[in-house]
RNA sequence: CUGGGCAUAGCUCAACCUGGUAGAGCACUCGCUUCGGGCGCGAGAGACGAAGGUUCGAAUCCUUCUGCCCAGACCA
C-alpha cells in the first residue's frame, strides 16, 4: 500500500476523551475514530487489524473442530422470554419494536438462538460432539462504556458452543476450546493468564477467564509463583491460618482512645503506632436486592470484619450470607446503624448481623472503630468484647500462601478479560428442550459449554501490552502491515530502489506500507513509530551511497539505532524475519 | 441508574465569573523556503450542541432537551 494513496488520518493531539493508551493510540494512529459512546469506526489500518486477529481466531477454532455459522444479530424476543432472561439481562439489552409492534432485540450473546439450532437439528446421541461458532456483532447497553475499543456497546465478539452427550464429553470439550485459546492468545504474541473464574450471569459450572496481563487492566487476578493456579480474586481461594500471629498475648483490657478525624485505616495506624494487622477493618454492606424503591422491606445491614491489612471479598461475603448481591451502605446508612460518623464503625456492640473473616477472627488485642464518632478502641478480643459469624469474606491479596500448593505465594496482576470459557451444562438446553435420544431411545438435555473472545477488545488489548510512548508496537501476527518503507528524499535511485523493495516483499508474502508521501523524514520517522509496524526500513542517499538500506525493528527503543542491510538482501532478511516472527511470536 | 463535570474551527484549548457580536496552536488551502526525528516565513478559509427565556444587546445569565466525559454496579 502507498501511504499517499491510504486513509491513514494521524493526528498528533490525544484526544480529549481518552484515557488509556490503547485508545489514545489508536485515534492518533488513524485506526479508529468514535461515532458515539461505545461506537467506533474501524478506518483501513483498524479493520486490517481486526480481520488479522479474526483470522488467527477462525483458523484455531477450525483446527479445534469448530464450524463456523452466523447467527442474527437482530433476534425476536420470543427465545429471550423462554429463558427468562428477557426480564433478567434489563437494561443491558437493546430492545426494539417493529412496524407491527412486536418486541425484538440485539443479541448480546446467542446462547437461546444457538440452542434453538441444535434443538431443531440435534437429535440423537450419534449426531454428537458438535461445536459451533460465530465472529459477530454483538450489542450491549453497557451502563458505562470506555477505554475506546475495550468497552464497547457495539463490539465484534468470537462466540462458540459446544454440544455434547453428558458431562465428560462436555468437559473434553471444554479443554479442546481451553487449548485452541492458548493457541489464539500465543500466536497474538500475548502475556496472559488462564484464571479460575465466576461463571456469574452466563451461568454453568466451571469457568475460567483468559487475562491479559496489563496494568490499565480493570480486573484483578492472583497466580502461584511456584505452581500453575491462578484465579480472578473474585473467587480465588485463601489457606485458612492456623492462628493469629501472637497467639500467646496475654488479653489486654479494652480501652477507648480519642482518634480525631482519622477514619480510614492508614491514618489510624499511623496514630495508633499499631500495624494494619492488629485493626479490625469494619465495612457496613447492604444485603440482597437493594435497587427498585419501595420494596417491602428495609434492606438488612451487615457488618463484616476484615484484618486492616486485607479486603472484602463482597462475592464470597454474599455467598456466606446465602443473598445474590452485596452494596456498600451509603453514608447515611453507615451512621444510622453505628451512630457515628463513617470511619468509626467496629464489631463492639453494633446492633446487627456480623460476619467475620477467619483471618480476622484471630486477631487478639485488635484496634477497631468504636461506633462513635472520633473515636477507636484498642485491646479488643473476639468471644469476650463482640462476636460474630466466621467466614471466608477476604479477598486474596500479594504474598498470601497459595492454597494449591505448598510452598508458593500469590502474587497479584491486573488482567483485561480477553477470553471466558464455560460449561454450561444444561441450563439453556432443559429449559428449552434441546433434548436428544441416547441408544435406549431415552432422552436427555443436551450438555453444553460456551466460549466467548472479544475480537475487538483484543485490537485494544494487545496495544495496551505493547506499546510505548511514541506509538504501538504490533505483534507481527497482528499487525496491519509487517513492514514500513520510509523514503527520505525522492531522488530517482531512492525512489527506484523503493519500487523494487516493496514489489519483491510483496511478492514474497511480506506486506507493506510504503511512505511515499512528499514528507520532511521527521513527521515520516513520527508516523511510523506511531503506526508501530514491526519492520521500518529507511531508504535515504546517505545509505544507499554504500549500497545499503536502513532496517530497525519497532522493538528497538534508540530511534538512531538501525541495522545497515544490502540493497540486494533486503527483501530476503526482511521475508526471513517475517516469517520467523509469524512462526514463533514473542511474548 | 447514582454522584461529579463538560459541550466554542477538523483536533487541543482560551474568552464566560464581571453580557457589547470570538482568539491561539496544530491540521487544511495558496505562495516562498527547506529536506535524516512532527522545519521556517507570508497569505487565506473555517466555530459558539439544540430549543426557549431575560435583555437595547447573549458564547457569556436562566430553563429545558440532547450528546459526551470521569467515579461506581456490569462484562468479551
């Protein structure tokens, strides 16, 4: 392609409303532009992108078995409604009317559609395993989308279902998409971790995300450094303490201090002269479904107890109260149910349910708020100054002793959701009769598992993991184009060994953009750095006076740094390195 | 949806508080000049989100609407 020939709108400003670098970037490096919240334009450079990662994906999954469909993305209200899950997706649905007034949507995902295909088509124990795929559109009303092209409403989702006779087979399945992930995520040059997760809303029995390693990254994660278990700290487990440091402490007397305005938990440790870990961290949470006002009755108040130094889990926090949700209480709640002002609350005396941590639950002599406002207790014991229903309510955190092995801590990451895989079983199938015969002719529901990559998340994901000031740095497997040309100057022996360049790399399966615009080299040089195609060769006089071209790799960070290659070896060092990079991708 | 904020040229911003008819940089057009890291000089074209109100007069004050951003719940 020649530059001058190609819509590549680069800009130098960031725009105003981004706020990480994926999508700084990308608006910058002419690959997207915004129609509205969660809407992009894919400009030439995005969508080679996106049709280089669809096709890592859609190659993998043939690989794996998987047979590729579309599906509508406008779909008829009537499967949603025999799930349920047209009252329970709410506001995240598109919904829509058409001339008749009949209700539609826009498929967020396919689960019911997909069922209703094997329920028509798969009947008998022989017609299995089957799995079927889909690279499409989806549509969510995202309460808040952001980060350009990480969180979209409309956004390219790889969607894949499996079908199988009983749980095992589901299960080999499930690993056959598990490693056909890997293969994906690899091949995209990609940092990431397969994490134990929460099948949340998707519902089933086993899940695990793929996450991609990146500090913007929204979710948090923890992995052994010694063996391979890592989970989202949604769900990951904790080794149950023996006993609380110090044990053997005598029981001090309880004592009331004077701490005023120092509410949070750094503050009163630094007041107190006492570590985080002697505090009992008092949260006030708000049990069960809380939205929709009116409701019959006062939502439940609960306090849960936490050592200083560590977090609530509110998943697990719910699960030990046996109610879907937890809320943090507002303000106002807080002080109405510990009479003091936030910042103060502590296990002694409140009124109401206290769940508490097993880590905290051994804490001796432990400092905690004091329920009035400006003031904390010190020398409080569990059974003698409160009590409360031990639970595992924490969150794992960095350091903490790995629950899966001996030896190993976890330590902590943060990770963009790039893939989820899931065993479904047969929730959707036994609601909707998605049933075959087995060799009695007996029926069963069909077992299913489901596996979604976010394809245009993943443009976004790769930069936020590969980039640098001045620009993106592709993975060659994904990159718009493997090489840059950058003339500097337009004399006839530059711009003829130019022409023979780009046509003998082209003709060895090498892609390229040549900058052929009549650009000072400067605003050339910023433009490749920020388009960031693995390969930039400069062609200028002062080279090819020795019969050489200049060849940097995007990796290099010294923009002086360049490796001076014959004329006549170019195309083949060049092809070389391409198709090395393309074979073995670097993390 | 809850809580904050924003909306002025293609982009990034100023003028608004204290009403008097809009200014810069980048980008764009033309000319000159220059050519190895977003050169330099000159000339030009180009904008107050929408509706209503107050006023002699509104980008500026008020109301409503729309859109967008940030923090939260959600998720590929």
């Amino acid at each position: 392609m020649l530059y001058s020939r190609a819509l590549i709108p680069t800009v130098k400003e960031a725009p105003a409303d981004a706020s990480n670098a994926s999508h700084t970037l990308l608006v910058r490096g002419g690959y997207i532009r915004k129609v509205g919240a969660g809407m992009y334009d894919f400009l030439p450079l995005g969508l080679r992108v996106l049709r280089k990662i669809e096709s890592i994906v859609r190659e993998e999954m043939d690989r794996a078995g998987a047979q590729e469909i579309l599906m509508p993305a406008l779909l008829p209200a009537e499967y949603f409604k025999e799930t349920g899950r047209w009252d329970v997706y709410g506001d995240t649905l598109f919904r829509l009317k058409d001339r008749k007034g009949g209700e539609f949507h826009l498929g967020p995902t396919h689960e019911e559609i997909v069922t209703d295909i094997a329920r028509r088509e798969i009947k008998s124990w022989r017609d299995m395993p089957k799995n079927l795929y889909q690279i499409q559109t989806k549509f969510r009303d995202e309460p808040r989308p952001r980060g350009g092209l990480l969180r979209c409403r409309e956004f390219i989702m790889k969607d894949a279902y499996s079908f199988d006779v009983n749980e095992d087979g589901a299960r080999a399945s499930y690993e056959r998409m598990r490693d056909a992930y890997c293969a994906v995520f690899d091949r995209m040059g990609l940092t990431y971790r397969l994490v134990a997760a929460d099948p949340g809303a998707i519902g089933g029995s086993t899940s695990a995300e793929f996450q991609v390693l990146a500090d913007s990254g929204e979710d948090a994660i923890v992995a052994c450094d010694n063996c391979d278990y890592a989970a989202n700290v949604e769900i990951a487990t904790v080794k149950v303490p023996a006993e609380g440091a110090g044990a053997d402490e005598p029981l001090a007397d309880r004592a009331k201090v004077h701490t005023p305005k120092v509410g949070s938990i750094e503050d009163v440790s630094a007041f107190l002269k006492l570590p985080k870990e002697k505090f009992l961290k008092s949260l006030v949470y708000v049990a069960g479904e809380q939205r929709g006002a009116g409701g019959a009755e006062p939502p439940g108040l609960v306090l849960a107890i936490v050592r200083g130094d560590h977090d609530v889990n509110e998943i697990r926090l719910a699960r030990a109260l046996g109610v879907d949700e937890v809320f943090m209480a507002t303000d106002q709640d807080v002080e109405k149910a510990t009479s003091a002002k936030t910042g103060f609350a502590g296990p002694v005396g409140f009124k109401g349910k206290v769940v508490v941590d097993r880590a905290a639950s051994l804490v001796k002599n432990a400092a905690t708020g004091a329920n009035e406002t400006d003031h904390h207790f010190t020398g409080v014991n569990r059974g003698r100054d409160w009590d409360g229903e031990v639970a595992d309510i924490r969150l794992a955190t960095n350091g903490d002793p790995c629950p899966n092995c001996a030896t190993g801590k976890l330590k902590t990451y943060k990770g963009i959701e790039g893939g989820h895989i899931f065993i479904l079983g047969t929730r959707y199938s036994a609601q909707m009769g998605a049933t075959y015969s087995d060799e009695k002719q007996e029926k069963h529901p069909i077992v299913m598992g489901c596996y979604g990559i976010g394809v245009s998340r993943l443009v976004a994901t790769a930069i936020e993991q590969n980039h640098d000031k001045d620009g993106i740095k592709w993975p060659t497997s994904i990159a718009p184009y493997h090489v840059q040309i950058v003339t500097v100057g337009a004399d006839e022996q530059v711009t003829s060994t130019a022409k023979k360049l780009y046509d003998d790399l082209w003709a060895q399966g090498v892609e390229v953009l040549w900058d052929d615009r009549d650009e000072r080299p400067g605003v050339k040089f910023k433009d490749a750095d920020l388009l960031g195609l693995p390969w930039r060769v400069t062609i200028g006089a002062k080279a090819l006076a020795n019969g050489n071209v200049e060849v940097k790799p995007r990796t290099e960070a010294d923009p002086k740094k360049a490796e001076l290659v014959p004329v006549a070896d170019a195309a083949r060092v060049l092809a070389e390195r391409v198709k090395s990079a393309l074979t073995h991708p670097s993390k």
